[in-house]
C-alpha cells in the first residue's frame, strides 16, 4: 500500500518537477525569457504612460473646472431669480450639473478624486460669489464617486452643484488592436534572434555527430557572426588534428602489423629446420597464431585508413550465391535463402568480406550458417546471417564490436581468433552507410543483420 502511495506522488513529482525546471530546449529557454521578459516590461510601460495620462488630464481638469464653476456661479448670482431654472442646462458639463436646492446631506468626501475636484469647486464657487459663506460638501453615497456642493447664493436661494468625477480618458478602440500587434512584432523579433542565437549551435552538433570513424565529418562555414565563425573554424581546425592523428596512428599500425610478417616468415622457415619436432609444433602453432594476428591487424588498420573501395553496380544474388557455393566447396554447412531482386550499388569487396566475417563466426560458434537475403518494408536490402550456436549474453552484444574483444567462453584454442572480425565488419559498414546489428534469436543462436543503405 505504501509503495503504491510512493510511486504515484513519485508519478505526480515528476511533471511538476520539469515543469519547475522549465523548456528543455535552449531555443525555448531563450525564447520563453525574451519574450516574458519584454512582453512585461511593454506593459509595465503602458501601465505607466496610462497613469501618467490619467495624472495629467486630472490636474488639467481641476483648474478647468475651478474657473467655470466661478464663472457659472457669478452668471447664477446675477440673474433674476426666475431666470436662473432655465440657465441650468446650459451651464451643466458633462461631469457636474448645478440644482436649485439644497441637495442631499452627508459625510465630507473621502476618495482622492472627489477630494481634489471637491477642493477647485470649493474655490470656484467662492470665487464666483465673492462672499464669505463658506460652501460645504459632501459625497452621496452609491457605487461611483459622487459628490455635492451646496452653497448660498447673494440673495439666499440654495444653489447644488452635482459631481461624477470621470475616472481617466476612455481608451481608443484601436488601442488593443495595436498593443496586440506590438505583442506580434515581438514575438516575432524574439524567436528570429533566439534562431540566429541556436542555429549554429546546431550546425556544430551536426558536424560532431557525422565526423565518424572515417573521419569524413562535414566542414562548418567559416561565415557569420564573429563569435560563430570562430568557433566554426576552431572546430574545424580540430577535426583536422583528430583526422591527422588517427592517420597517423593507423599508419604505424599498418607498418608495425606489416613489418612483423617478414620475421614471422623467417622464424617460420627456421622451425621447419629444426629437429626437435615436439616443440617445433608448438612453435609453428604460436607462429600460425602470431600470423593470423597480424593479417587481421593489417586489415583492420586498412579499413580504418580508409582505403575505400568505390561502390559499384553489383548483382546482390549472384554475389551472395557465390560466397554461399565457396563454403560449400570447402565442405562448410552455409544456406542460403531468399533474395534481394535487381542490382545494388555497393563495394563488392567489402560486402564480401562482412558476410565472410559474421559467416565464418557463426561456422566458428555454432558448426552451420544460414545466410538470409531479401528487402525490409521500407525498402531497404538486408542479409541476415543466422545460426543456433550459443548466442551472445545480451549485456555483451555491443562489446563484441570493440577490437580484440572476444567474450571468455570462447577463450579456447579450437575457436581462437583475435577478436577483430566483427570490428572489421563494423568499420566497412560504416564506411558503406549501412548498419549491422546482432540479435539473439528465440530459442537460441545469434542473428547478424546488415541493412544496406537505400538505393
Ligand atoms: N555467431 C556467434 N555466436 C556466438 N558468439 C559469437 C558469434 N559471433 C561472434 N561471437 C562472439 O563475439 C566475439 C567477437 O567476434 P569477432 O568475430 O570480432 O572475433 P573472433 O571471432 O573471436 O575473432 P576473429 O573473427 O578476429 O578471428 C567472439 O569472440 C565471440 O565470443
Ligand atoms: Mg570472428
């Protein structure tokens, strides 16, 4: 029950988790933090300018509403009584109207815009009148500010003044349209710099990811940004130096693995001559391994020196007919089934000698070979090799690819080898654009498939 309980909230922290660490790609990362980050500071902007705005029309409108109220009051005063009801409408604006009354009571006005409007009314119609009758004011109260002056005309009549103080100027309808289209541009600007920002890194991945074995990784261009085309040519300067030494080293393996035949040759010959037979067959055995060794070095440093043999026209089948019939001929236990169908462009050679390598390992492991030929439902040609041999534990699978591994069990002299078939094989893989892969069989035995590239 417990674990149970633990594997959810584990299920449920995992999400969460990411979501906290954020965007896993640089290109969000930067994209997400450039636009947040400027979509916020445009607002904080418009916040700004609008209160900004806001501030600037009230002061405008409380020295504009000082001077009309005491124009308006004065006008009021001076006018017959019974004149003054039909001027009413003509002096209201469109946030204050004045009442012949005594208008409603309350509490003085508490909100900061009534207070300062409530203030240049005061004055206003002090002004107006020019007596000493303090006015008085209070808000009524409701959902929007409002407030009243009340004051006494020269001859007595009560006079109110009825304020709705507008909060701020009411926006412009294309106002949204053109922050949004501000928000747009934006965005857009973002993701082109963070693309200029994250485009070659790319490219630089790219071109680490293909300089294989053979070393034929593209170039970078050596354009663009400063900081780009440096590092594009320092990269590229480093794949010359990779390039030069595994030359270099492949070069005194070639020599060191050649050289060695010529003595081996003359200890070989010497053995021959020699009277003690019981040990000359055991030397010749130790030569005869000391030999295979050093061929098999030769050709392994010759297929990693990329001496490339040119893919040619070939017809598949009659090609792996060929090698099946020489088995055959030597007495081995090699089927051949299945087929390919039309030509191929591939190297001869160096498919020969794959197929050879995974044929003689599973003749070598398992006593028989079955090679099987045909084309994959993406089209793409494939010779499996198959036997029921002991199969490789699955941890080792790769291993086996590395030179000069060769797994314990087969440590024995009957199937000694030196461990570089399936390297070889690997190398002229590459070097063709195909893949080879091991698998274990159901019910035992390994399977060796190679997948050619697509014509
Ligand atoms: N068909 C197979 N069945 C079982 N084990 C295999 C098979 N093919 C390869 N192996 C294992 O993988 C190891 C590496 O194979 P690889 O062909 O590279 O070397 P090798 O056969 O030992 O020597 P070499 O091929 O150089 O004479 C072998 O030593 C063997 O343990
Ligand atoms: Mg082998």
């Amino acid at each position: 029950m417990s674990t149970l309980s633990t594997a959810s909230t584990t299920a449920a922290a995992a999400p969460a988790a990411a979501l906290l660490r954020g965007p896993r790609t640089l290109f969000a990362r930067l994209a997400l933090i450039l636009v947040v980050g400027l979509a916020l500071a445009q607002t904080f902007s418009f916040l700004l300018t609008m209160h900004e705005r806001d501030d600037s029309m009230t002061h405008m409108m409380v020295g504009y509403v000082e001077r009309e109220v005491a124009t308006s009051v004065a006008l009021l005063d001076h006018l017959p009584p019974d004149e003054r009801a039909q001027w009413l409408p003509r002096l209201a604006r469109r946030s204050y109207s004045f009442v012949l009354g005594p208008g409603e009571s309350g509490t003085p006005p508490a909100a900061p815009l009534s207070a300062r409007f409530a203030q240049s009314m005061v004055a206003g119609a002090a002004a107006g009148l020019g007596t000493h009758v303090p006015p008085t004011v209070n808000a009524v109260p409701g959902g929007k500010e409002h407030f009243q002056v009340h004051l006494k005309l020269s001859d007595g009549t009560p006079l109110t003044i009825d304020m709705r103080p507008m909060v701020g100027m009411p926006l412009s309808d294309w106002l949204p349209l053109v922050l949004l289209l501000q928000l747009v541009v934006l965005g857009a600007c973002c993701w082109l710099a963070v693309r200029i920002a994250t485009g070659p890194l790319k490219q630089l991945a790219r071109a680490a990811d293909t300089l294989g074995p053979d070393l034929k990784a593209s170039r970078l261009p050596e354009s663009g940004p400063e900081e780009v085309a440096h590092a594009a040519k320092a990269f590229n300067a480093m794949q010359d130096r990779v390039a030069m030494y595994m030359t270099q080293r492949m070069q005194i393996l070639a020599a060191i693995t050649h050289d060695l035949q010529t003595p081996i040759t003359r200890m070989r010959l010497r053995v021959d001559t020699m009277d003690d037979d019981a040990t000359g067959a055991r030397l010749r055995q130790d030569l005869q391994e000391m030999e295979s060794l050093v061929k098999e070095g030769v050709t392994y440093a010759r297929t990693l020196h990329g001496t490339q043999e040119a893919p040619r026209r070939i017809d598949p089948d009659a090609l792996f007919e060929s090698i099946a019939d020489d088995y055959r001929d030597a007495g081995q236990d090699v089927t051949l089934r299945g087929s390919i169908g039309g030509a191929l462009m591939a190297p001869p050679q160096a498919l020969k000698r794959v197929v050879g390598n995974l044929v003689d390992n599973a003749l070598k492991y398992s006593g028989a070979a079955e090679i099987e030929t045909g084309r994959q439902d993406d089209g793409r040609a494939f010779i499996a090799v198959l036997d029921r041999g002991p199969g490789i534990p699955e941890e080792s699978l790769a291993a086996v690819f590395e030179p000069f591994v060769r797994l314990e069990e087969s440590r024995n002299r009957q199937t000694g080898g030196t461990g570089l078939g399936l390297a070889i094989a690997r190398q002229l893989t590459l070097a063709m654009d195909a893949s080879l892969t091991l698998h274990r069989r159901e019910g035992g035995g390994l399977e060796a498939r190679l997948v050619l590239k697509p014509a």
